[in-house]
C-alpha cells in the first residue's frame, strides 16, 4: 500500500513568529494534532519545522515553560523527516521507528510537500487490510460447511430385553 493512498493532504501550517498560545489554539480549531511551521526564505515560504501536540505537553506544560512567551518555531523540531508519496507502509514504519516520530512528512517526486501521515492513518490502513484478509477467510469457511454433505444418522440400535439369548441388529 503506497503512503500517496492513505495520507492527509490537508496540511494546516504557522509561522514561525507565532505563539505557543496560538499554536494550540490553531490545533484545537482544526482539529489538528501537527503544525507545519513555516518561515520566509530567499525563495519564499519554507517549511523550518514540525510542532505537534505532545511537543505542548511534554515540552512546555511539563517543564513549565512559560507559554506567553518565545515563538513556537523556537519549540519546532527542525530534523524533518519525510517520506514521498510512492513509498511503501512499510518504508514509512520503519522510518518512523528509526526517527522516533509519529508523523511523517509526505512529498511529491520533486521534493514539494503535499501531506502528512500519522501512526494513527497506517493503524487505521492495517487495520482495514487485516478486515479484509479476515473476510476472506471467513468466505472460505463459510464456503467449506457449505460444501459438506450431512452424513445419515446411524440405524439406531436395538437393546435386548433383559433374559434373551442374544443381541441382534
């Protein structure tokens, strides 16, 4: 299965500029659990980061951090990691094992980014292949009784009264 298939293409991003506040502000809104931050280059907007939920929590929330203050590109990940659209789930778990991360990145052949994919989207994926594997099973099964013949009762037997010489069937 290739990540183009199961990945989100809607990409919500912030600037680097703005706030922890707003950050989390923005998730909740879109229902979100990753930002793209973006900063101006040279060549114009460009992606300096990733920022997700659990970044808020752990980093700030439990540090202690003051969230009124420091942009949240300083609290971004700048390691990106990505994967292109025509991977294999199985390159894209291997990779995030290795990384460390619950989110990829996703990228055309040119190098643009055109969504993200989250261990939950390759949960939700494996989760339907191993549905249908399990349909196919059972429409074997159910294909196997289906074929069996009902085998005849055997003749019931016939137990001699007490005192007689013998059984006979």
């Amino acid at each position: 299965m290739k990540i183009a298939s199961i990945c989100s293409r809607r990409i919500v991003s912030i600037d680097a500029g703005s706030s922890l506040v707003e950050a989390a502000a923005l998730m909740r809104e879109q229902h979100v659990g990753a930002l793209v931050v973006t900063s101006q280059t040279p060549e114009g907007p460009g992606v300096a980061g990733v920022v997700t939920d659990r970044d808020l929590a752990i980093d700030v929330l439990a540090r202690g951090l003051d969230v009124a203050t420091g942009p949240i590109g300083k609290l971004a990940r700048r390691e990106l990691v990505s994967v292109t659209e025509d991977q294999d789930i199985s390159a894209a778990i291997a990779l995030m094992r290795e990384s460390g991360v619950r989110r990829l990145l996703v990228t055309d052949a040119e190098g643009r980014l055109t969504g993200i994919v989250s261990l939950d989207d390759m949960l939700d994926a494996c989760a339907e292949m191993f549905s249908g594997l399990a349909a196919v099973m059972h429409s074997g099964i159910s294909r196997e009784t289906a074929a069996v013949r009902p085998i005849a009762p055997a003749p019931a037997l016939r137990i001699p009264a007490m005192g007689t010489a013998g059984w006979r069937m």
